[in-house]
C-alpha cells in the first residue's frame, strides 16, 4: 500500500475535506442565521455565498501550479490557521461586512486544503470510493452537529453558537489530519505532472452543474421562511437534507458496480430535477420536505460521478486540482443570481434546475465520454 492510501493520510484526506467544505454543507443555515442577525435582503443573502465563495476560487485558482511544489503538510497547516482565524473573527462580528471579511479568511484556508484532497483522491486507484466517502463524511458530520443542537436549542441556531460549532469542527479536523503526507508524487514522476496540461471543458461543465445546485442550497431555508413553514420544522429538514446527502454517495458506490457511472449520475440528476419542478409549482410543506429530503441524496450520488468524471480526464491530477475551483466558481455565482432573480419575481428553481441538468448532460455524455471508463481502468492498475 502506498503512502498516499494508508488509513492515516485517507483519514487526514477525510478530514480536510469535511473542514474544507464545512461552510458550503452549513451555508442554508449560516444564510439564514447571518439574514436575522443583519437584516439582509435576498440579494445580500446572495451576497454571503459570493463574498465567500470568490476568494476561495481565487486562490483554487492557483491550485495546478503549486499542488507538486509545496509539501502539503505545510498548505495543510496554513490552510487551518486561515479558517480558525476567519472563524474567530466572524463569530464576534457586528456588522456584515466584518462577518465577509473573516469569511474571506476562512474561504483562503478552505481553498488550500481543499486542492489537495481532490488531487489525493483523483490519484488513487479508486477515485470513485474515495469520492464517496469523502462526500459521505462532507454531510455527515456537519449533519450530526445541526441534529444535535437543534435538539438541544429546540430548533432555534444563534448566529454565534453557530460559528462557535464550525470553529470547533475545523480545530477537530486539524487534529486529525496530522497522518497527511508531505506530497503524493515522486522525484520522477514530479516531471510527469508539471507536464500534464488541465482539461478546462470539464471543469466549465462542473461549473454550470453546481452553481445551479449551490443557489438552491444556499436559499432552501430563505425558501420555506418565504412560504411561512415554521423555523423548527425548517431546521429539522435541513437537518435531514444533510443526512440524506451523505446517504446519496454511499448509493454511488453500490451503483458502480452494477451500472454505468454516467448513467447513474444522469438518472440521479433527472430525479433531482423533477423534484425541484415539484418545489417550484407546489408550496404546501409536505413537498418542502420531500424536496429536502430527496435532493440532496439524489445529488450527493450524481457528484461522485461527476467528480469521478473530471478526474478521468487527467491521469496526472492536474485537472483534479482545479476541481475546487469549478466548485467555488459555481457557489459563487449561483447564489448570487438566483438572489438577484429572485428579487425580481423570476423562477429561480426552474433556471437551477436546467443549469443542473444541462451541466451534467454536458459532463457525462458529451465532453467526457469516456470519462468513467477510463476510471474503471485505474481501478485495476
């Protein structure tokens, strides 16, 4: 077993991930605790994911030049030093711009610790199993932890209380991240790599497909509270949807052997769909909670392939390494459109949807046909 698969640096790669993801898993609840506590209007609910989301594609963005070229123990420990520090400053924060600014911070370390658990993972031999695992424990923990509180606090989640959370779960996943690597490759195969050039089509697929899934997510809660659902049964589905999320990856992994990666992803990605067009035309809240319920499971199975996908394209990792990026590009812009067509009374649910679909479609059958066999190959290896 290589270094970069023994259980130490698999747990450490889990545990990054879960710190690098952890305010996208929460970001229904974070919008809605930082809209009471500011008074934000929809677009500067949009605002919290833009303003978070673009410093972590910026820095992403640089991912495929330094990925083979600073130990990643040394990325790791700045990238946990950014978000403890951006943590602790929002938490104490008066006002919504001091709140984006330690977001920024936050959204900086993020984005370092998350370019190398996706090149990591694209470079195993199984990257569609780490992919759901990965995804699992993405939702899972953050899903505990809203479960927890929101049964302790009786549904209701401060501003501070939660921020406090986060700043504990990321301190937990420091700690457990000790087993990482200093970096994958070696001396030989380095040359390899800085070689490799990145496939941008699919990573602008991945873009289209997760943006529309990201303004979803980031106004589910903003969704029922414009319905007038009670905020406990809000908080209890939401808590649901991060469950279910986590459930949806390990249905991937079931599915890889007996289907077709990209007919799998493609079939997850029309039941997601018909769901959102049920969310869009019905308000009662029994199909709020189907949604909720549903959704997210149905997209945690199509990310793995979809992810899978990217990483096929690219044997050397360089294109996995822009995948965070893809993804902040995506959170970024997503939200902050459906908050602008939302408050110009347009069908925001319909137009993520199509987005979803569209970029899935394009991902799995048309740019990277032969994406997930060339995974089922790397298996083998």
């Amino acid at each position: 077993m290589s270094t970069l698969e023994s259980r130490a640096s698999i747990t450490a790669i889990v545990a990054m991930s879960v710190a690098a993801v952890l305010v996208f898993s929460l970001l229904p609840i974070i919008s809605g605790a930082a809209a009471e506590r500011f008074a934000l209007s929809p677009e500067q609910i949009g605002l919290v994911a833009f303003y978070y989301f673009l410093p972590y594609a910026l820095v992403s963005a640089a991912a495929s030049f330094w990925i083979y070229r600073i130990s990643w123990r040394k990325v790791r420990n700045l990238g946990f030093l950014l978000m403890v520090l951006g943590l602790a400053a929002a938490t104490v924060a008066t006002s919504f711009l001091w709140m984006c600014l330690g977001m920024v911070l936050v959204a900086a370390g993020a984005a370092l610790l998350f370019p190398v658990c996706m090149t990591a993972s694209a470079l195993m031999e199984n990257p569609s199993r780490i992919f759901a695992i990965r995804l699992t424990a993405e939702q899972m923990v953050p899903a505990v932890m809203l479960v927890s509180v929101t049964l302790l606090l009786g549904g209701v989640i401060q501003f501070k209380t939660l921020f406090l959370l986060m700043l504990a779960v990321v301190a937990g996943a420091a700690l457990m991240s000790l087993g990482l690597p200093v970096v994958s490759q070696t001396h030989e195969s380095e040359s390899a790599a800085q070689a490799a050039k990145v496939k941008y089509g699919p990573l602008i697929a991945l873009v289209l497909n997760f943006a529309g899934y990201a303004a979803l997510w980031a106004f589910f809660e903003r969704v029922g509270a414009a319905r007038h659902f009670d905020s406990g049964f809000i908080a209890l589905w939401l808590s649901v949807a991060l469950l279910t999320a986590g459930v949806g990856p390990l249905f991937a992994m079931a599915l890889e052997v007996r289907v077709r990666g990209n007919w799998a992803g493609m079939l997850a990605t029309l039941i997601l769909v018909a769901c959102m067009v049920l969310l869009a035309k019905l308000e009662s809240p029994g199909v709020y909670a189907v949604a909720l319920t549903i959704i997210p499971m149905a997209y945690g199975v199509s990310l793995v392939f979809l992810l899978s996908a990217v990483a096929a394209s690219d044997s050397q990792g360089k294109t996995a390494a822009l995948m965070p990026l893809g993804l902040a590009t995506g959170a970024a812009v997503g939200p902050l459109l459906f908050g602008y067509l939302w408050a110009a009374e347009q069908p925001v649910i319909l137009f993520a949807a199509v987005s979803i679909a569209a970029g899935a479609y394009w991902l799995l059958f048309q740019g990277s046909a032969s994406s997930y066999q060339h995974t089922e190959g790397r298996r083998d290896v």
